[in-house]
C-alpha cells in the first residue's frame, strides 16, 4: 500500500533563519466578529520553514523560484542518513549509486567541493533538515555551486518519522512570480503512485 510522509514544517513555529522575516498572521475577517468568512493576512520570508531556493538567491540574473523546472521536484528521490559536513569523496560515493534526487537526513552540511561534485555530476535536487545546506558563516559558495547548474535546492525539511530508502518525492515550490524562493508542502510516496 502507499504509506505518505509529510515532510514540510509548519510555517509559525518553524525556526527562522536569523535575521530573516518572522511568520506572522492577523485576522482580515473573523465569523466571530460579524464577517462574511475567516480570512487572515499572512506576512513571511520566501526563505520560512520548508521552502526552495531559486537560482537567483544567490546567482545574478539566475532562474527566479516559478522558473524552476518542476520535473526537479518531483520523482524517484533517495533519503540518505548524513552528519556534519560532508566532503567531495561523499558525493561522488552518493552520485556511482544513480541518485538523482537527494535528502539529507540529519544536520548535515556540504563543503563547496562537495556541491561542485553534486552538481556536476547531474543532481537534480538536494533536500536538507538544517536551515540552510552549505555553512551558516559563508554560504555563497555552496549556494552557487548548486544553484548555477539549477539544482533544487530544498532547505528546512523534517525527516524525522522518515526511514533512510527509496521513496518519490512531491515538493513543487509555490509559484511567486519573480522572487528568490518560496514555501513548499513536501510529501514522501513510499511504495507506487498506481495505489494511490
């Protein structure tokens, strides 16, 4: 049978990337108060909770986040457990396997050369937990590597409930025109789409 996972973050209690806009809502409209429905305004971050990055976050004049192909985000995708920062030995290991999509489970990090090596070497899309995939004090690098050869790059995932394995993944980012990434509700099918 196909068994789902839900492996977005909820957009509120998310942690924030510092420096970065914090989720807020307020009410437009409330039953309660005599309108005509509930309605909220919501205000946030391209970059809050689970979210994709665009070429352009970090590459001038790169695909901005409704450019993204979406043939990327969706299809066969492997989970692999990984810790710390992870090196260009790594990712070359991870590439002789076939993966074309990648999430890393766990808080871990790539060095630039690894990156390189990933993106080269025809990943379509890399997922992680931390809140960002390259190094806090300098992520350009790493952004760039990925995001100049239009890797997905998918940022704040919850892998949690999730075995390492085989699964397709769902992730389309939500389609703002123009802008450098957006909030994506990311799913995990184990087992064929055909029992769905």
């Amino acid at each position: 049978p196909m068994k789902l996972y839900d492996i977005s973050k909820e957009i509120f209690s998310a942690a924030v990337f510092p420096g970065d806009p914090v989720p807020a809502f307020q009410p437009a409209q409330r039953l309660a108060e005599g309108g005509h429905c509930n309605l909220t305004q919501v205000t946030l971050g391209t970059h809050s909770a689970t979210h994709m990055d665009a070429p352009w976050h970090f590459v001038p004049g790169g695909k901005t986040i409704d450019q993204v192909e979406l043939s990327r985000c969706v299809g066969p995708c492997q989970v692999v457990e990984a810790q710390g920062m992870l090196e260009k030995a790594w990712a070359a290991a991870v590439l002789q396997r076939g993966v074309k999509r990648l999430l890393l489970k766990g808080q871990a990090q790539l060095s630039v050369e690894a990156a390189q090596e990933l993106a080269q070497g025809g990943l379509l899309l890399l997922g992680g937990e931390a809140m960002s995939v390259a190094p806090d004090d300098d992520p350009a690098p790493v952004h760039r590597a990925l995001l100049e050869r239009e890797v997905a790059v998918l940022e704040s995932i919850d892998l949690r409930q999730v075995p390492a394995g085989d699964y397709i993944l769902l992730a389309q980012p939500l389609k703002y025109g123009g802008l450098d990434g957006a909030q994506v509700r990311a799913l995990l099918v184990e087992g064929s789409l055909e029992e769905a």
